[in-house]
C-alpha cells in the first residue's frame, strides 16, 4: 500500500483518501456517528447547509463561531445521543469540510475490476475494495488502521489529507497524520511505501507522541481555540482511541464504518 501525506488539501488521485481534522471536525464527526447519528453531509458553504433544514439538523462554525440559526456548533462536547441520535446532520465548517471538498473535486481513480468508474465507492459493504473516502483523528486511530489492514500487501494507493488551516499548514494535524503512517508502517512490519510528507509527519508524531496536551499547546489552532474558551475541546480531542467508528464517504454523505 503506497501512501502519501498532503500537508494542505488538494485534489489527489488515489484509491483510499483519509481526511484529517483534529481541531475539530474529524474528531466531532467521529464522535457524532459514535453516538447514533445517521448520517454527515459536508457542505462547503452556510448557505449549501442550511438547504438541508429542517430535514437534518444544521452543524459546523466559521471561525470557531456557530453560524445563526444553527442546532450545533462543531464542539465535539455537542454532539451528544440526545442531540444527534437518529439524525442527519449538515455540517460546514472553516477547514474540515472544505478539505473534503477538494478531495471530492479529484479525478477517479484508475478503474477497478468489478466495479464502475465513479469518484468513491457507493457499496454498503465494509469492505475497503475499490475507492473509499474517511475521516480520521486521534479518537479513531486504531479504528482506521483495523479498517485499513487488510489493504496494506495490496498496491493499493492511499493519501492522507490534512485540512489544515486557512489553506495553511496546520501541526496537529500533520501530527495526527504521523501517528496514523506510523501504525501503518508497524502494522505492515516496516514495509510501508512512503513519501516525503508521510515521513516528515511520523517524525512529527515521533517527537509528541501521546502527548497531546503539549501538541495542542504548541499548534496555533490549539492556542486559538483554547484562548476563546474551547479548552474541554482540546481534551475530548486528545482522547487516543475514544471511539471505534470511522467515518466512510456512502451515497454523497459519511456513515459510520
């Protein structure tokens, strides 16, 4: 399995993409199909979300601020049973979403046997064969390396996207994308084909490992939130393995994997 890291979003071809935004979307959409939402639908725009009412609930933030108007914010703290079990949800938000979008804007991957060009694969199946979309950060990290395990002896291409911020770099993620080469590359006994970016992101992991407090610290977007008041966030964040579930890319919106 040949992987890349991206340190900014753009459009990629591969066959297996992973999106990664730790503060916080990933991180929240992870906890909010754990807890029973039906769906996600990424919307690059407040007003492409707010289409979707009253028929799911509106989610996301600009600049860490909840859009008027909406149920929630992107606070994985909000996204509890009681607010989201049973429900869609429309989520935009400043990185996360946008990330997704331009993962989206790729053209397809070479064609699979046995199955028909298109963008992702559309099957129910859990089966990651074919091409696939998932979220990932540091709650699910076991959960997407359990789900991409049986890709690694395959010359399967993979690209890990960090959202980034304001189309910038962003440390926590590109942390959080080492973390994940890093598994892999133990999970394939150190035969794992890497580029430059996956390699600088594993020394970024090797360097703050499990500790989050000091990543989140130190990573600007950290700081930003922490000094408007999302310090709860930061640790519901930094939970490793909180939840089993991946969110995966199904029909134009994220399930539960």
């Amino acid at each position: 399995m040949r992987t890349e890291v991206l340190l900014s979003p753009r459009p990629v071809r591969c066959e297996v993409a992973i999106v990664i935004d730790v503060l916080r979307f990933t991180t929240s959409a992870a906890y909010a199909l754990a807890n029973g939402a039906r769906s996600l639908i990424p919307c690059a725009t407040i007003e492409e979300a707010r289409a979707h009412a009253p028929r799911a609930l509106l989610a996301g933030e600009r600049h860490a601020v909840k859009p008027d108007g909406f149920d929630l914010g992107n606070s994985p703290l909000e996204f509890t049973a009681e607010a989201v079990q049973g429900r869609e949800l429309a989520w935009t938000t400043t990185n996360g979403t946008r990330a997704i979008h331009a993962i989206l804007t790729a053209p397809s991957p070479f064609p699979v046997p046995h199955l028909p060009p298109r963008p992702f694969a559309s099957t129910s199946s859990p089966s990651l064969y074919g091409r696939d979309l998932i979220l990932a950060s540091y709650v699910n990290l076991s959960a997407v390396v359990a789900l991409l395990r049986p890709r690694l002896e395959e010359p399967a291409s993979v690209a890990i996207a960090c959202a980034g911020r304001d189309g910038g770099f962003a440390l926590e993620d590109a942390a959080c994308a080492g973390a994940l080469v890093r598994r892999l590359q133990a999970a394939s006994g150190g035969r794992l084909p890497m580029n430059d970016g996956a390699r600088a992101c594993a020394c970024l992991d090797e360097a703050y490992g499990e500790d989050l407090s000091r990543l989140f610290r130190d990573a600007q977007h950290g700081r930003f939130l922490r000094d408007r008041g999302f310090g709860a966030d930061l640790d519901a964040c930094a939970a490793i393995d909180a939840v089993a579930v991946v969110p995966r890319w199904r029909d134009g919106r994220f399930v539960a994997g």
